[in-house]
C-alpha cells in the first residue's frame, strides 16, 4: 500500500538554528499539506499546495518558515531561526486533488524538539 | 472564531463493549465530516466521512452519526477491541472549500 514518506523522524536543535524537514507523497496526489501538532491537540494546517502551487498558508508564520514544492511532487518545510516554541510534530499529507475535500493519507510525522 | 471541539478528552471502555466518541462544530456552513484516528507515534488516519445530506454512515465495526440541529457528530465503535485504543478526531471542511479543520481529540482507552 503506498504511503506518504516523511524525514526525519526525529530531529533535535537548537534554537536560532536552521531545519528542514521533507515530504514524499503518495505517487499522483496533486495535494500536499503541512500540519502543526502540539501533542494533546489536533493538528493545524501550516501550508496546502495544489501541485506546485501554495493554496493556503494563511496560517504560516512567514517570517521564520517556509515551505515549497518545485515540481509538484516531494516538498520541504523550513524553519529559520528554530524557537522554543516550534517543538511540535510536524505532519505532512497528500490527497488526491483539492475539488472538494478528499481524505488525506499522513505520514508519521517528524518530532521536532528544540532545546 | 469557528472551531471544531471534543466533549471529552479521555474515554475508557471495556473491551467488547461499544465506544461512543462525541465531537461539536460551530461552523454552520460545514457540509463534510471526517474522523480519524492516531495512534501512538504514527500519523493520524482516515475512519470515516460523511456529508452534510446524510445523518448517517456505517461502516466495519463504525458508524458516523450526524446531526445538524444540535452541530453534533459522533463516532460509534462496536465491539471495541484493544487495537482500537488511540486518539480520535473529528474535523470538517467548510462548503466550497478545501481547509480541513481538526479538532482537539479524545483518547480511547480499552480495558481487557
């Protein structure tokens, strides 16, 4: 069964420093998500792309990250600098197509602490 | 502002029994619903859906349940099983758009 792939799993740093965090979605999903979730809650959608094309990221916070998906397949999500505050699960999900919603099939995540 | 909620944070059941997980939305303009479920360290993942013109939707050992008056949604699970411990979330997606708003989740415990 094919699955989103996500790298790291677990990343541990600094803050002020630099990370990136990678996404390969299910093979024809032309929607890729990027969710935030503080543990104990439900994740929050960071970014949407539409092949490679941002939909919506009226919730990422510009000034320290960005997201892109150059040919409208793997996408990265960067963070800089790293906050205390950003130590969250960072989930990535693909779906087939955004006319209309579709499920969304998630990766496992990557664990970022920042210390 | 609109939100998608949980009436409780923890649920226990003994297993066998059936599990009834509750979710309130706000947003009146809402026309489909999903649940998922996640479980320790994994991403969450697709249950069920259902839609604005439905009350309700069955499927393996889950039923959805819909009800538009009241802005309530809840997930039935038969015959629970330890397999089924995880945490649940309910989340919804506005008519004509395609943002998924999730909900703060309720963790199942299955008792043997």
């Amino acid at each position: 069964e094919a699955e989103v792939a996500q790298s790291p799993r677990y990343k541990i740093t600094e803050k002020s420093q630099a990370v990136a965090f990678w996404c390969d979605p299910i093979s024809g999903h032309a929607t890729l998500y990027w969710y935030r979730q503080i543990l104990g809650q439900g994740p929050e959608l960071l970014v949407q792309f539409q092949d490679e094309s941002v939909v919506d990221d009226s919730q990422l916070p510009k000034d320290r990250f960005s997201a892109e998906r150059l040919k409208g397949v793997d996408s990265t999500l960067k963070i800089q600098p790293a906050e205390l505050g950003d130590s969250a699960m960072y989930l990535c999900a693909s779906s087939l197509g955004d006319r209309g919603p579709y499920e969304q099939y998630f990766g496992p995540g990557t664990r970022l602490t920042v210390t | 502002g609109e939100s998608v909620g949980l009436h409780l944070p923890t649920l226990s059941v003994q297993e066998g029994d059936n599990s009834i997980i509750n979710c309130a939305y706000s947003n009146s303009a809402s026309d489909y619903f999903i649940w998922y479920k996640q479980e320790s360290g994994k991403g969450p993942q697709f249950i069920i859906d259902i839609r604005s013109n439905m009350d309700k939707r069955q499927g393996q050992r889950v039923t959805v349940l819909l009800n538009k008056t009241v802005k309530h949604l809840s997930l039935q699970i038969a015959a629970t099983q330890p397999g089924d411990s995880a945490v649940y979330f309910c989340a919804e997606n506005e008519a004509g758009g395609f943002k998924t708003i999730f909900g703060a989740g309720t963790r199942l415990f299955v008792k043997a």
